[in-house]
C-alpha cells in the first residue's frame, strides 16, 4: 500500500485534463450520477460553471507518482448563487468588518442539492489518509490563498465527521424525500396517509384530471433533440417568472442526455397532443434513488406542478421499485403530499479564529432551531402512524 508521504496533490482546473476512466474508477457504487466525469465535465463544456459563472474550477486531486488516488470537485465562488445552503449573511457580517468573503473554495456538486460522496479514493489506497490529506490540502489552500472560507455541501455522514475532527464545523440543513414502502400501485401510497391528506392528493389529481391533461414518460434512451428543445422552454420559464436566468444551458442538457441517457427520465404533460409542462427525473438505480431536479410549464392550470412534479414521479418510483425519491430542497408543502423530513449536514471552515467563532455560535443556535423544527414537523406527519419510518 501506497505511503500518504508520497502523496501530492494538484488543482485541475479543466476536468478534461483527466481522463474519464481516472474520476469515475474512484466513485463507489453507491456515489451517484451527480459526481460522474461526464456531468461534471459537461458542465465545464458548456460554460454553466468556468468562465465569467462565478464557479472558478479548482478541483482538487491526489496522486501517487502517476497514479490518481483521490479528487474532490472544488470550485472557487464569486458569489452564492446555486448552492442551497444559505451564507448571505456570513458575506455581509465579513463586509461590514471591512473584510473579503469572496473567493470562497466549495466542494460541492454545482446546482444540486444530493447528498453523496464529495472525497473520492482509489479502491486500493487507504480512505482515511487520502481523506486527511485532500482535507488538509483544502485548508493549507484557503490559508495560502488569503481566501475567507472552504464549504462542504451536502457529504456523506461518516465524510462530515471527519471534516469536523480537522475543524470544521457542521451545519444541519432539512430536505423532503418520499419513501417507498412495498407499495405496488399509487392507490397503496395513498391509503398509507391521513384521510386529510389522503382527500387533498385525490381533489389536486382530479384537478389536473378535468383539464384533459396526459403525460407522456420518455426514458433518456428514447429522448429526441426535440423533447429536450421543449423541456429546456419549461426550465427556462420558471426562471422568468421568477425574473432570473437560467443557471444551466439548453446546449448542457442535450449533452448529458447523449452522455448518460440510462439515468434520465422525463416526464412531459400534454393537452390534445401538444405538449404544455415537463419535469426531469434523474435516477439511480444502484442505490435505488430517483431525483427530482427541474421542472417548468408554459401555461398555468392548478396543481399541474404536483401531479408532474410528484405523483406521476411517485407512480414511476413505484412501479419501477425505487425506493427513495428526492424532491429537492426546500419545500414544508412536499409533507402534504408524502415527503417526509431529513436532516442532512454540510461541513465549514472559516479561515478567521474570530469570525469563526462567531459563526460557530449562530450554528449552535441554529441546530437547535433545526431540532425543534424538524420535532413539529414529526407532528404533522402525512402518515397515518408517526412509527411508520423510512
């Protein structure tokens, strides 16, 4: 086994400049799509990050000689746009002590809320000493680069220990999965919930129902250049309407479809034939997770989002057996409609002794906050038994 004193590490600020082969070799099974060479690269190729983006790529890699042995995905942020885990006041408590937030490092994956892996290492060399030192390498590149912090979003649980025993400090964080019981068709999932529940789910689908509204289901192996023409339309009206810009490409998304087709599934709502609203799953089916990550319509009719958004995305788990669905973050009103509350963490580093002591004292707060949050939560539970767990 490789010494970790003859480990060096490197920033790589094009993914292109490893091989495919290289990133993904280093991914456990259970990694996910999100932290794939070619999602990351395609992001890279299409200028969603790099550039002017304010995602500076930076990330960082381990070596043996030759031999990669580890990597996170890093970037350099100019901003916090993009992330989920909200630190505007962090850069505005900074500014006002006449002090520099941004650049920041963040190792995350770029606009996805996914809990995974975010140090990855060769099978064959020894986790905890790639983990130390791609750890330790990210402080030493803060401190030397007089940045003001390095952000972890969304690791693995055991990966947040060992950033908090190198002194960083955790942050909780609430998102809303639906889970999958054994349930065998929509009518099971639904007799699972409170009446109240159970009645508002029926009136929303039958709804949507009365509009004469169909959904076509197209696998990313069967999608056409013009399904992702008319999703990306959909994707980018939501950001209208909410008067911003997209933070991802039309020219991205046909690419990660021609890359990884098998983890793509859309769900397209039609009127007569033609086409009025669509959502992206993105599914896993090694770790039996599916993701809700976009969605969009290009006029209004109530309850549209839920029904293409979730139950039909809910019916496609259950009929496909997958287990956890993921519908993004944020989002009290998914309990509603069976999503139940996690917990999730990231992990910090603020490079001031004092400020982050500061910070470590809002966390405090905050954690409790989180608790008592998620406590009241448990009590509107959607599911008829509070026992029942995911």
């Amino acid at each position: 086994m490789a010494k970790p004193d003859s480990f060096q590490l490197e920033i790589v600020d094009r993914l292109s400049d490893i091989p495919a082969n290289q990133w993904n070799a280093l991914l456990a099974k259970d990694a996910g799509p999100f932290l794939r060479h070619e999602f990351l690269s395609a992001l890279e190729e299409t200028s969603c990050v790099g550039g002017n983006t304010g995602w500076q790529v930076a990330h960082l890699t381990l070596k043996d000689g030759a031999q990669l042995i580890g990597a996170m995905p890093l970037y350099l942020k100019q901003h916090s746009y993009g992330e989920f885990v909200f630190d505007w006041s962090w850069a505005q408590a900074y500014e006002q002590q006449g002090m520099e937030y941004f650049p920041k490092a963040l190792c995350a994956i770029p606009f996805t809320p996914v809990q995974g892996p975010r140090i990855l290492s060769d099978k064959t060399v020894d986790l905890e000493a790639v983990q130390k030192k791609l750890i330790a390498g990210l402080k030493t590149l803060v401190t030397q680069n007089n940045l003001s912090s390095a952000h972890i979003l969304f690791p693995t649980a055991s990966e947040a220990k060992g950033f908090q025993e190198q002194g960083f400090m955790l942050r909780d964080s609430v998102q809303f999965h639906w889970h999958n019981q054994g349930f065998e068709h929509f009518e099971q999932f639904l007799a699972a919930l409170t009446m109240k529940r159970r009645k508002n789910i029926r009136r929303e689908r039958e709804q949507v129902a009365r509009e004469l509204i169909n959904f076509r289901h197209v696998p990313g192996g069967s999608s056409s250049n013009a399904d992702w023409e008319f999703f990306y339309r959909c994707y980018e009206n939501t950001y209208v309407e909410h008067q911003s810009s997209p933070y991802l490409s039309e020219a991205f998304f046909k690419l990660w479809a021609q890359r990884m087709p098998e983890n793509l599934h859309l769900i397209i709502a039609e009127r007569s034939g033609n086409p009025i609203a669509a959502s992206l799953l993105v599914v896993n089916p090694i770790t039996s997770k599916a993701y809700g990550r976009y969605w969009g319509a290009l006029e209004h009719v109530p309850c549209l989002h839920f029904e293409t958004a979730y139950y039909q995305a809910i019916e496609y788990c259950i009929a496909k057996n997958i287990q956890t669905f993921e519908g993004g973050a944020q989002g009290e009103h998914k309990m509603a409609r069976g999503f139940l509350p996690t917990t999730i963490q990231s992990a910090h580093f603020i490079a001031d002794p004092q400020f982050a002591k500061a910070v470590q004292h809002f966390l405090n707060r905050e954690h409790q906050g989180i608790g008592a949050y998620v406590d009241e939560l448990a009590e509107h539970s959607p599911l008829k038994s509070s026992k029942v767990q995911p």
